[in-house]
C-alpha cells in the first residue's frame, strides 16, 4: 500500500495583552511533547517614523526524556477577521492595511531545545508616510521536519503545527465608531439564534461588550445571555456571529433587546427587533399536518 502522509495545520490566536506573559495553551507536537508563544497579541501604538523591537517567546517543553531538538521557521502573514468571525491569513503585504514590510524578526529558522524559552525578536519600524489606523501582520512559527523517516507498506501521519503572534500597529489619528447595523432572530427546533451585525465605522479595533434579552409581551424577561465580551471588530469592517439559546420558548410573540457597549466613548447602543415563535406542527393519524393548538 502507498504511503499515505497527512499534514495538519492548526492556527492558533489568542486575546492575551501584551503586559502579560501568559503562554498560549500548550499544543502537542509530537508525542508528549508541546509548544506555545509569549505574547500572543502586540498592540503597538507609534507614530510614524518611529521603531520599536518587542520579544516573542517560544517554549518548547517535552514530556519525554528525550532531549532532541526540533526545527522552526518563522516567516510573516497578513491577517483579517471575516464577517462570521473567522481569522483568515494570506500572503505578506497582500492586505490594504498590512504591517508586515514595517516587520524584521531574527532567528528566521533555528533549532529549538525542550525545557528552553527561546526568544525571537521582532522590530518594527513604521514609514515616514504611514496612514492613521490599525495595521496588522502576524508572526508565524511552524514545526519544519529535518527529515522523514519512510516505512514501506504503513501508514504514517505527520502533523505540523502553526503558531501565531498577531500584531497591531496603531498609527495616531485612531478613530473608532461601533453601530448595530442589523439584528435579526427566529425560532428554531432547538431554541432561538440570535445574529446582531456590528460594525466599526473607525480605522481602528473595537472590542465591544454586550448582553441579550428576550422579553414577552408583558415585560419579563423569559430568555438571554449576560454581558460578556463579544468578538473584536476591526477598523472598517463588520461582524455577524450567531448567537444560539437553547431554550424552548411558547408560543407567541416576543422582543428581543440586544446592547451593546462598543466602549468608543459614545453611549450604550441598544437593538431591537421581533421574535415570532410559532406553535409545533403535528402529524395526525391521517397524515395532514395541524398546528398544535
């Protein structure tokens, strides 16, 4: 039988400030063997013209006795979030607001010791010309095998993993400016979704905190979610991430209030709109479909 190889690649971003030094949570690399980066998220505020070098740290830890080295690469991505929520990466300076030509990082690629913080350092220098807003790059460290080992007539699986420290270069004359651009709702078999629209009018991150309510149609609330931080939404750009409640709700009519606190230095923004929730379809004994009263 052929040999059959498959590569997986696992992105990994977090919302650690860059004061801390909390580490990613641990991911395997091999067996009992893990890596994670130190900051996983640089937000940087210079002006043009100046530079700054930070540290990212890499740990590699190993649950064996084994003291083998493994080999790294760290290269640079532009990144953005998508509309539903989800990082995408492309290639270097590929993004209208990319800061990854302001970036030089060393080592490039070297081998790394378990039991060792190892440090990569990483200036930035931001252009005379540079544009007020955020602009974005990220620092992608990912496993490189030195070599493969082939055993005839096996399959084998080798699994490489990717690891990010995300980067936002903010440029003086920052603006931020959050809308509730659409909430929408409907009633489903298992419970309600909810999916408010956000969006940043500004160039720069908002990170917005909200809380949901679902009123009946005497004022209780009967359904919704506290106030949590909701996902980041970047300068120019909009998110719409559903919102499942698993509650089964009676028939009627309800309003749902969603408010949001974009913390732009406006006031609270609150959305509303309609839940229809129908009566349950039966099958009779005949087959015909009746609504339960």
């Amino acid at each position: 039988m052929r040999d059959l190889f498959l590569t997986v690649f696992c992105i990994l971003i977090s919302g650690i400030v860059i004061s801390g030094q909390n580490f990613l949570p641990f991911e395997p690399v091999s067996p009992g063997g893990s890596m994670a980066l130190a900051p996983a998220r640089f937000e940087l505020e210079l002006k043009p013209g100046m530079e700054t070098t930070v540290v990212v740290n890499l740990d590699f830890r190993t649950g064996s006795v084994s003291n083998q080295p493994v080999r790294i690469v760290a290269s640079l991505n532009d990144w953005t979030m998508t509309r539903d929520g989800r990082i995408e990466y492309s290639k270097a300076n590929s993004q209208p607001n990319s800061a990854s030509p302001w970036l030089i990082f060393t080592p490039g690629e070297t081998s790394v010791m378990p039991g060792t913080v190892h440090p990569i350092r990483v200036t930035v220098s931001v252009p005379e010309n540079a544009t007020p807003g955020d602009h974005l790059a990220a620092l992608i460290i990912e496993q490189r095998p030195d070599h493969l080992k082939f055993e005839t007539n096996s399959r084998q699986m080798i699994v490489r993993y990717r690891l990010a420290s995300v980067f936002y270069i903010k440029v003086p004359g920052l603006t931020r400016k959050g809308i509730v651009e659409n909430l929408y709702a409907e009633s489903t078999g298992d419970g309600v979704v909810v999916t408010p629209t956000l969006k940043n009018e500004g160039n720069s991150v908002l990170r917005p905190v909200a809380e949901l309510k679902i009123v009946d149609d005497t004022g209780k609330v009967v359904a919704g979610v506290p106030e949590n931080e909701v996902l980041p939404v970047l300068g120019g750009a909009a998110v719409a991430q559903p919102i499942s409640i698993a509650t089964a709700l009676a028939p009627g009519r309800y309003t749902v209030k969603y408010r949001v606190d974009f913390r732009d230095g406006n006031k609270l923004t609150e959305g509303q709109t309609q839940l229809l929730v129908k009566p349950p379809i039966q099958i009779a004994s005949d087959g015909k479909a009746t609504k339960k009263p």
